[in-house]
C-alpha cells in the first residue's frame, strides 16, 4: 500500500503502525468476559464453513471501511457496522484515538479493493463462536497485516476485533540460473584422450626419413 504523505519506503518502519481493538478489552462490570484471542487459540477451533468470496467480502469491507473513517476521520459507519458487543466496548473516539497514527501518516489502504488477501490463519470458528482469521495483502513499498475477529448476529457476521499493522515488503532478485549439467558432461569429453582400440588411421601415416613403406600386392 503506499502513502500518500510522501516519505516513501521509510515511513513503514518509521510509524510502526499497530491498532488492535477487541470488544473484550472493556467489558461491562458484571458481564461475563469473552476471551482474548490468545485464549481463543489455545481451544479447539473448527474451520469455518464459508467460502473464498465469502471471506473476501468480510476482510476488504472491513478494511476499506477503515480506509474511509481514516479519511473523514468519522469512525461512527465503522462502530455501526460492527457486532453489538464491540459497539458496547469502543465510542467513536476511542476506535479514533487507537487509529490515530494511520490518519495522521494519510495511509492509503485502498488498495486492498484490487489486491489479494494471503491468508496466513485460515478463516476458523473459535470456541466461544467467533470467526478468526488473519492474513496481510503484499505490496510495495509496505504491506498491510491484519488479523480480524467476527461475531454472528441474526446470520451475518459482524465485527468483533480488528488488528492492523503495516511492516516493510522488500522484493528479492531471483538467484542466477546454474548451467545444465549436459553442457558440462560435454565439454569433459572434449579433453579426455579416447578410449579403448587405437584408431585404424595410424596406418595410413606417411614412412619417415629411413623407413620403407610396404611392398604392394
């Protein structure tokens, strides 16, 4: 993804932008504390039934969702579209507050409408019945990570937690290719003296000083 600020490869390392949001980071007082994602991973999670279109429309609706409260720096579409537990846990200003380093630095985030997601948790159901994936979208010269939890509510999946940060995507040159073997097989057999019976040609020299060639028949 780039940015739009300006600075260029460096401001990737130089922001270090994290932001994680969790509808269990405040829970009511009384409520019963849903678990940390941590948490989560140590259970018995199950894959989740739902297909690759599927899990494309949640991560770049989230995430372009994002893009735009960075933009207007309005949060509110982004808490409205999310599960009521997170709604509950995070106001418009705190999700503001957390996000705050990305729209200052103007990060652009949207490219992920056109680019492919690479999962690296595939989308899996944990044991209190969140959707948890995570994954990041290549690019240069930074790629976006995320790691996205979501809550069902009257049969759609809803946000619960969103994590996102942006590292470095340094491309590499491919290695040189290395000669074919046949080629050096052959270039051997050209300096090895050959084998087995001398050929019939030393016959046919010329006799030198001293010497009588054969009689004919």
């Amino acid at each position: 993804m780039k940015n739009r600020s300006g600075a260029g490869p460096k401001l990737a390392g130089a922001v270090s932008l994290a932001a994680f949001i969790i509808a269990a980071s405040t829970a009511p007082v009384g409520a019963q504390p849903r678990p940390s994602i941590q948490t989560q991973q140590q259970a018995a999670p199950q894959p989740a039934q739902i297909d690759r279109n599927g899990v494309l429309i949640l991560i770049r609706s989230t995430l372009l969702a994002l893009h735009e409260a960075n933009e207007t720096g309005n949060y509110t579409v982004l808490r409205d579209l999310s599960a009521p537990g997170f709604r509950d846990a995070n106001t418009a200003a705190r999700i503001g507050e957390i996000f705050a380093s990305q729209r200052t630095q103007k990060l652009d985030l949207s490219g992920v409408a056109v680019l492919d997601p690479q999962l690296t948790l595939l989308p899996q159901i944990e044991a209190n019945g969140l959707l948890h994936m995570a994954g990041f979208f290549p690019s240069v010269p930074s790629q976006v990570n995320f790691e996205l939890l979501y809550a069902p509510v009257d049969g759609r999946w809803r946000l619960f937690g969103i994590s996102v940060n942006v590292g470095s995507s340094t491309p590499t040159a491919p290695s040189p290719p290395q000669p074919p073997p046949a080629a050096q097989v052959s270039q051997q057999k050209q300096v090895e003296p050959p084998k087995g019976k001398p050929a019939a040609a030393t016959r046919a020299t010329k006799p030198s000083a001293g010497e009588a060639a054969p009689a004919g028949p």
